[in-house]
C-alpha cells in the first residue's frame, strides 16, 4: 500500500484518540441517521481504552473533500471496506448506533467479499435488515424517506429525544435533511446476506424508536456466534451510560485481535 492510499483511506475516518497506531484492537464507529460523526461519537471517547477507535464520516455531512453521492448502501459499504483493508487492521470490530448499525453491516458485507475478518460486528439499537426492508416499503407508501423523515424528527422532538442544541428550527430543517438522505440510502435494495462474522446485538429495554424490538433480531444475520445485551434506557441510551458501550468494544476488540496472536 502506497503512503498516498494510506492518506486517502485515513482521509475518511475521524480518529479522536489519536492516530491509527496498528499492533492492538480496532473498532470502527458508524452513527445514526443524520448526526455528525463527533456527536455520535463524544460520549464515548474518554472511555476509549488501548484500541485504536475511529468514526466514519459520512457521507452528506460536509465532513469531507471527496464525499461522494449518497445513493447506494453497496457504494457506500463498498468505499468503507476498501478504507478499512487500505488501513490494514487486524480483525477489526465494526460498530453502529441505530441507522450506522445497518451502514456497519453493508461494510462487513463488503470486506468478506474481500477475503477480510471481520473479528466482530456490534450494531446498538439498531434495526435489522428486516425493519430497513419493511421501511422501504412504508415510506415509499406514505411520501417517501423524505415525508418519513419530518415525522421522525417531529415524534422524537415531542418526547424529548433530540438533544438540546437542535433546538432551533434551522438546525432541525438540516437534520430533517441528512436524515432522509440516510433513510433512502436505508432503504435501498441491499441483499440481506448473512456475514460469517458473530453478533453481539445491544438492546435498550425501552428503546420507542425501533419497530421490531426483540434482543435476537440480529441472530438470523450471521453463520457464527450470537450474543445479545440487553440494557435498561431509551434508544439514546448510551449518551448517560456510554460504559456499556465502551465495556462490550473492550472486551471484543480484544477477544478478536488475540484469537489471532
């Protein structure tokens, strides 16, 4: 791999802990629907422990010189897994919040199709691909990812689970933006292929936001191993009780990288 590609594929990711450093765990971070990537990612950084950590930017968000078009999962699943093979890490976990669960899945789709272990996929309150399919169907029945994405926002305004600084209408208008984009690129045909590598699927017992909310609906997505936790809180859970989060990329980041050493 040439310094340049080594530049591009660092270029796409936002390492807040410091460099990439290589020789030790990794974890690769996806946000929700229409979030910056520091926002989805601040609550956890001081627990980052002796892994290299890093949170993709997204496309549609401004984060990037090169950001392509938004229109495909695969496209999008496709640029992350050549990223993660051009940094070369050793069994990486991939991880999501919510929408960037099912963008972690499309990678680690894409970097089996490359001959790369994943050493575990960790999707937070996320839907399944299932849910992503029947979306699909119910917003193109009801106006679009668009019209879908302005009730979101508005039911989660109402119980009070946008945080405080989207507050003022502008900012809600570009929220209401980047999460459509992010549910029409969710709701894009994507072939529902079970990955090779094992499961640890986090639920919150209180989570309204997910419409099959079930602590095994990620099992029928892998051919290896399944564990799920179950957590008290809502489907921002992780925001008071970051933790939890931090505890279960510990504890599989390490159990990946040494099951090779």
């Amino acid at each position: 791999m040439t310094n340049t590609a080594q530049k591009k594929a660092h270029a796409k990711w936002w390492w807040p802990a410091g460099e990439y450093r290589g020789g030790r765990p990794s974890v690769f971070f996806f946000g929700g629907a229409g979030v910056e990537m520091a926002w989805a990612a601040n609550p956890l950084i001081p627990l980052i422990g002796d892994y290299d950590f890093a949170s993709w930017r997204m496309p549609g968000r401004g984060t990037r010189s090169d950001e392509p078009d938004p229109t495909s999962m695969r496209e999008l699943g496709r640029e992350i897994a050549q990223s993660i093979a051009e940094i070369a890490p050793v069994r990486p976990v991939l991880s999501g919040h919510s929408f960037g669960g099912y963008v972690g899945y499309a990678a680690t789709q894409e970097l089996e199709k490359l001959g790369i272990e994943v050493g575990r996929f960790v999707p937070i309150v996320a839907a399944c691909p299932t849910e992503f399919r029947l979306g699909s169907v119910y917003t193109h029945m009801r106006g679009g990812p668009f019209k879908y994405a302005s009730q979101r926002i508005a039911e989660a305004d109402d119980i009070g689970l946008l945080p405080p600084e989207l507050g003022d209408e502008n900012l809600k208008e570009s929220l209401r933006h980047t999460v459509a984009v992010d549910f029409a690129l969710g709701f894009g045909a994507l072939r529902h292929t079970p990955i090779a590598a094992g499961i640890t699927d986090i639920s919150a017992s209180d989570d309204t936001q997910l419409k099959i909310s079930h602590p095994k609906r990620w099992k029928r997505f892998t051919k290896g191993e399944f564990d799920s936790i179950l957590t008290t809180g809502d489907h921002l859970f992780y925001r008071e009780h970051p933790e939890i989060i931090a505890v279960a990329w510990e504890r599989e980041g390490e159990l990946a990288y040494s099951s090779v050493m």
